[in-house]
C-alpha cells in the first residue's frame, strides 16, 4: 500500500509539472506596458513587446479560449498578471488600453511586426 501510494504521488508530481498550475507558485506580480503580437498558428499566441527593449512575453489568459480574443483595436496597452520567470509567461489579469503616449515610431514599428 505504500509503495503504491508512493507511485501515485510521484506521478502526480509528474503531471503538474506538465501543466500551466504548477508555475503560478512560483510567479510574481509583475505590471507592464507594450504592444500585442498575435501568432496565427494552429494554437492562437499572444505576445507583449516592449519597444525601449525589445522583449517579448507570452500572454496566457485564465477564462478565454485564444480563439476568442482579438486585440486589432488596440496600439499599446498595459497589462498586469502574475509572471513566472522560467517560461517567461505572463498570466494575464487586466488588460487595457495605455493612457501613456507612445511616439509615432513605435507604433510603426510594432504595426510592422504584425
């Protein structure tokens, strides 16, 4: 009985090691700013770049299936989620359009990434 309760643990570890739960134990709280990038590919992705420094974070959002969501209407938005460093995904709680000003450049510049 040991043994196979030892079995059933290990493999529950196993498991939510695979999974997008296991992670949030270890993120932090993380408020950014930047540009949405969707990848059209089988699985729907979304990304926010940071113009001043080129880096890209992958967005992962709890209640919305990614088919769902379009972000065309949007330039640059702030977004504030729980970040988890090692697979660099942000897990989004709010998303909102940003009431900074963004120079003309940058939105050139991110429209071209699309």
């Amino acid at each position: 009985m040991k043994r196979m309760s030892l079995y059933v643990l290990i493999g529950l570890t196993i498991s939510l090691t695979q999974c997008d739960i296991l992670p949030l134990t270890k993120a932090t709280e993380l408020s950014t700013a930047g540009f949405i990038i969707t990848e059209d590919d089988r699985d729907k992705k979304f990304y926010l770049q940071d113009i001043e420094d080129g880096s890209v974070i992958e967005l992962k959002f709890f209640f919305d299936s990614n088919e769902d969501l379009h972000f065309d209407e949007f330039n640059y938005v702030e977004v504030k989620g729980l970040f988890t460093k090692a697979k660099n995904v942000l897990y989004v709680e709010e998303l909102h359009p940003s009431t900074k000003e963004c120079n003309a450049s940058s939105i050139a510049l991110a429209s071209a990434l699309h």
